[in-house]
C-alpha cells in the first residue's frame, strides 16, 4: 500500500471520529444550557420582555431542540455513509454540519 492511498484512508475514518468526538462534548453542554436558558425572562416576568430577548430566547429553543434530535442523527450518518470518494464530501457536511445547533445554543445563551 503507498502512502497516499494510507493517508487518504486515515482522512475518510478521522473525519467522522473528530465530529463524534466535538459532539459528545457539545451536545451535552448545549442540552443544559438550553434547559436554563428560560430562566433568563424570570426578572422580567411574561409580559415585560424585551423583543429581543424573546426572539432569541425562541432561536435557542429551536436549536435547542436540534441539538437533541438532528445532531446526533448527522452524525450518526456521516459514519453510516459508505467510505468511497464519492461520498467523502457527504460524510464530511453530514459531521460538521450536526455541531452547529448545539455552539449556536451555547453562544447564544452567553449573550442573554
């Protein structure tokens, strides 16, 4: 086996393992915070809020809820694609793309 053919091995298995490995770190961090972010429209009560802090309080619960059930799935599919070239571009946006609801969950949530 040459080298190029072993490298290019090495990139189709660490892709995936690199984004189930920021997953099992993010989605957990974002589940939490999520969970606490309705916590933030406690001093102003129900009807006081700001339009701001409603809207992006709705944009972290629905990330939120991404978090939970579109994320895992990405990444799950981005190690059940097949490992040809092919598919390679596929698997590397299903992995990446399944991190961006939990950090736009913890991101927003700092900015409450």
């Amino acid at each position: 086996m040459n080298e190029s053919t072993e490298s290019a091995r090495v990139a189709r298995v660490s892709e995936p393992l690199w984004t189930t490995g920021l997953a099992v770190l993010l989605v957990p961090v974002a589940l939490l915070f999520g969970a606490l972010a309705p916590m933030a429209t406690d001093s102003c009560g129900p009807d006081d809020c700001a339009r701001s802090l409603e809207a992006t309080l709705a944009v972290v619960m629905t990330c939120w809820f991404a978090s939970l059930t579109v994320s895992p799935l990405l990444v799950v599919a981005s190690w059940l694609f097949p490992r040809r070239p092919g598919y390679a571009r596929v698997r590397r946006y299903a992995g990446w793309l399944g991190l961006i609801p939990p950090v736009i969950v913890i991101l927003l949530v700092f900015t409450l």
